[in-house]
C-alpha cells in the first residue's frame, strides 16, 4: 500500500483557511474533511451559504485513523457528527450545555452521516429556518409542481453524480498506457457538462419563464434566480476544471464562442452559469490556494493516487 496520499500538506490554505479558522472552535456539529477534497466542499458550500454554526476538523481521510472510522465505518469524508436534541429531551441543544444531560451524551456513540449528498440535503433541512439560514437550497413547497422541482433537481443531482464527476475522473486519470483514449475521456466529459447546460436552457423554453422582459438578464443558477442544491454539488469540480486544463493535452476542451457551431447557445449558457458559481461566496470562502490542488492533484494526473475515487476510476468500477 502506497503512502504516497498521506503526504498531503495538512491544512487548508487561502480562504479555506480563514474559514476553517473562523469555524475551529468545538461546537457539537462538526465536519470532518479535508481541504482538498470536493466532496467535502460541496457540505461546506452548504455550511457557509446556510451561515450554520459548526466545528470544521480537518483530517487526512487516506490514514483511516480508528476514531475516525468509528464515526464513519467507510472512511470517507465528509463526515458529519450531527447535533440534535437528545430523545429524552424535546429542548434545544444549549440545555446540554453543563449539569447532567452533558455526563449523559458523552457516554452515548455519537450521530453521524456521511455521503456528500445525504449530508447537503439533511443540512438544508435540518436548519429550514430562512429567517436564519436564508432561502431553502432544494425548493421547499407542497403540491404536484414542487414535487417535480425538487424531484427535476434530484434527477441532476443525480447526473453530476454519475455522469460528470465519474468522467471527471476518467479524463484526469488518462495516460498514454490506457486502453481508452483521452478524446474518448474527453467527450465524455464534454457530453456531460454540455446535457447539464442543456437542461438549463430547456427548462426556461419549457417554463416560458426567466426572462419575461427579454433582456437576457435572468439568473444563471441550474434553477435561473435561485442558487440551489443543483449547483452546490457540481461547483467544487467546476473548480478543479482548472487542473485538466493545466495537466491533460486539449484540456477540457469546451470549444471556444464562434467555434461552437449549433452548440453555440448551449456553451453560453454553460459559461454563464460557470462564471457565476465559481465567483459564489460560498464556493470563494471553501477555496485554497490553486497551486497547492496542482500539488495535490498531481498523483491523479499520474494515475498513481491510492484514493478510493482514484482506484475505483482506474478499475473502470463505479465511484464510492
Ligand atoms: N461518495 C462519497 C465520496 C467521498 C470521497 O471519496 N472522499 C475522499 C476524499 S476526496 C476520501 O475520503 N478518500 C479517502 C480514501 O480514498 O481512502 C461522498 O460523496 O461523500
């Protein structure tokens, strides 16, 4: 077993880290993450767009240390230790601030949950309050028409799960020695990110909303005006783009305005709404330092990483 991955500079850098600072003191929800990792930036996303008071722990998730694996038996982060009233009591978690209920629960195995997406989703509704947390991230509401929202939305979700992120992958993990090759890898992530654009442009044809007046000023986000769940789970590879382009031959290869023949209209959209996430305060204040993801990225572009992503990519199996 390589130890190539617990080598990684231990500390979130940049913003990350001024985050990770404001957020260090203990607080009975924590993160546990690292500051490379985009599956944990999309619940930080979530943490900061939701002002959610917590604990960030920053861990090296390759050590599979045995406290860490009690809380999450797949060693994986995200990993959140959950904050909820205790069963036997129906107030609020400040009760448990000194006296008994305190003796009590730290005798008791702690709640976690784990999965990017379960932790996203419980967060937005777990801390529902909008007067405290703003505007729900999975469009609350009652009736057939909001079911389908959030119903549309989880079906994209599920797309940058099991389309894109996986071709993500697959292009930064391309060598010459591969069996596929990297135009292959490419156009799989191109198809990807370019169905993604391409609902965003159907659902205002299909809505005859979004721009009522006319004036292309409609928002960016996958549900136009509002930010949501949808764009919180692809944002933190939207950043990393950066690294196929700096490590793979063609980059990314999203052609460029002018030379994008019928697909002209579907990689402006595209572009609006990347130029708006990666700008997102959320996803700026969940951000290190570029150079140190060229740093930590490199043992992907290599195909050397012992990540389970990264072995899961090489063996041509499903991501964990
Ligand atoms: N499906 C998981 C994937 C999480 C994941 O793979 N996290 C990586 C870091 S980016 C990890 O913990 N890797 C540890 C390892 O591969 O041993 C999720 O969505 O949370």
């Amino acid at each position: 077993m390589s130890t190539i991955d617990t080598t990684l500079p231990p500390q979130p850098t940049g913003a990350a880290a001024t985050f990770a600072a404001a957020h260090a003191a203990p607080h009975p929800l924590q993160l546990y993450g690292g500051w490379f990792c985009p599956f944990v930036q999309r619940a930080w996303i979530v943490l900061a767009e939701k002002h959610i008071p917590h604990q960030y722990v920053e861990i090296n998730p390759y050590r599979k240390e045995p406290e860490f694996l009690a809380l999450n038996p797949r060693g994986l982060v995200p990993t959140l230790v959950v904050d909820l009233p205790s069963s036997s009591s129906s107030s609020s978690l400040s009760s448990s601030a000194g006296g008994k209920e305190e003796a009590t629960t730290t005798t008791k195995k702690k709640k976690t949950l784990y999965e990017s997406t379960v932790i996203c989703e419980f967060l937005d509704e777990a801390y529902a309050d909008e007067q405290a947390h703003g505007p729900r991230l999975l469009p609350a509401g009652d009736g057939p028409a909001a079911a389908y929202e959030r119903a549309r939305c989880r079906l994209w979700i599920n797309h940058i799960v099991t389309r894109v992120v996986p071709a993500f992958y697959r292009l930064l993990q391309h060598t010459p020695q591969k069996e596929y090759g990297i135009e292959e890898a490419r156009a799989g992530l191109l198809d990807g990110l370019k169905a993604f654009a391409r609902e965003m442009l159907d659902a205002r044809a299909r809505d005859g909303d979004g721009d009522a007046g006319g004036d292309g000023k409609e928002g960016p986000w996958f549900l136009g005006d509002r930010f949501s769940l949808v764009d919180v789970m692809l944002a933190p590879w939207a950043k990393r783009l950066f690294l196929i382009d700096h490590y793979k031959p063609g980059g990314v290869g999203i052609p460029k305005k002018g030379e994008r023949g019928e697909d002209e209209e579907v990689w402006a959209r595209w572009d609006r709404w990347f130029d708006a996430v990666v700008e997102r305060e959320s996803v700026k204040a969940t951000w290190s330092d570029e150079a140190r993801y060229i740093e930590a990225y490199k043992r992907y572009a290599e195909d050397t990483t012992q990540s389970e992503v990264g072995q899961a990519t090489r063996q041509g199996r499903s991501l964990p």
